[in-house]
C-alpha cells in the first residue's frame, strides 16, 4: 500500500511517539521524571526535527540545512541535565538523562528512516530499565534514599526497640521527627537503603504492631 510523502512521515511520526511511549510508561510506572508525556514529545519531536533537516537540504539544494540534527544534541543535553538533582552528597536522574539522551536518539533514527535500529535500541532500553534494574534492586546493588513512617502510641518505647534494630542492620536515620497526631504520635525519618535492607526493615516494624508506611524521600529547601 502506498502512503504517498505524507503518508509516510505521518507514520514515523506515530511509530516514534509509540516508541518514547513504552519506555515513558515504564518512567511513569516508577514514579521517575519524564515519564509517559515527555518521552513521547521527546521523540516524536527529534523525529519531525530530523525529517524536517533532510526536507529542507533536499527542497532547497541546502546541505547545511542537516545542522537542525547537529542542534538537537546540545538541546537534548540541556533536557536531560534538569532531571539531574544532587542531593545530600548523593546525585540521583542519571538513568533518566541517560534515557532522554537515547530516546532523542531512536526519534532521530525513525526520522531518518532507519526503523529497524530505533526498534531494537527501543527494546534494549526495556532490557535495560526492567530486567537489569530489577536484578539491581535484588542484589542490593543500589541504595534509595526512602522516608520512613510509623504511628506508635509511646514515642519513648518506639525509639528504645527502633534504635537497635537500626544499629543491627548499620542504617542511619536522618532527619527525625516526632508529631503527636490524634492521641497518638507519629515518628518520621529518611535512611538510605538497599532494597533486602528496606525489605528487612519492613519485616521487622511490621511485627511490632505499629501503623507502618515508606516512600520515596521529598527533596528538603
């Protein structure tokens, strides 16, 4: 079946939203920066921007009109250098300007025409982000830095059997805080954790009978 110009370019255009949009979905399913939206738009806009460099050169007999490509490399720097944070000595969204960086690559590949290569560095991307990180996370090859919250009726009771549980497992708490909240108090507090850390953690406030919550640590002001 033949598309005709127009036709095809819509095409790529599809296939390179569809592309940044799975391994957006994974970027959103774990709740990191540029997820599902922004990695559509990222690769949908690096494929018109490649199409639109070659259309030029070729309409206007214009080789330096190719230089759109060339820009898009510093642009997508400067996107993926945002999702960088250093925090508390430690820096976190490498993974995710790393992604960035390639996702403007598998647009620009869908751009150009070269289906086949934005496919399969799409799938090794996925290869990348869920198996490896999955492996990552079961070897305790990678600390998170996690807030940890427990509802307890007796603060001073709650921080004699919290303390050695923590000496034991070598995690240290950063910023404590304790908070009375409807005749009971609240003791909140970050730690940077594996995930067989955080899991025996988990283990072990849950068998006191405290109200128990973890999550993702907020950056401080």
């Amino acid at each position: 079946m033949d598309f005709g110009p127009s036709g095809v370019i819509l095409l790529r255009l599809l296939l390179a939203a569809g592309l940044g949009g799975v391994v957006g979905l994974e970027r959103e399913l774990r709740r990191k920066p540029a997820g599902l939206r922004t990695s559509m738009f990222i690769c949908l806009g690096s494929a018109l921007f490649t199409f639109l460099s070659g259309e030029i050169a070729r309409r206007f007999g214009d080789p330096s009109g190719t230089r759109i490509v060339s820009n898009l490399i510093p642009g997508i720097g400067f996107l993926g250098a945002g999702a960088i944070l250093r925090e508390r000595g430690s820096v976190t969204g490498l993974t995710t300007a790393a992604t960035i960086f390639v996702l403007a690559g598998v647009g620009m590949a869908v751009g150009a025409g070269v289906i086949m290569i934005a496919v399969v560095t799409t799938a090794v991307t996925l290869f990348v982000l869920i198996p490896l990180g999955w492996l990552e996370d079961r070897l305790s090859l990678k600390q998170r830095l996690l807030t940890f919250r427990l509802t307890t009726p007796d603060v001073q009771e709650a921080m004699s059997r919290l303390q050695p549980v923590l000496e034991e497992m070598k995690i240290l708490m950063q910023h404590f805080q304790a908070l009375p909240v409807n005749g009971s108090s609240v003791l909140e507090f970050e730690a940077e954790v594996s995930h067989a850390q955080q899991m025996r953690l988990t283990s072990r406030l849950m068998g006191f009978g405290w109200k128990y919550e973890v999550f993702p640590a907020r950056p401080h002001e």
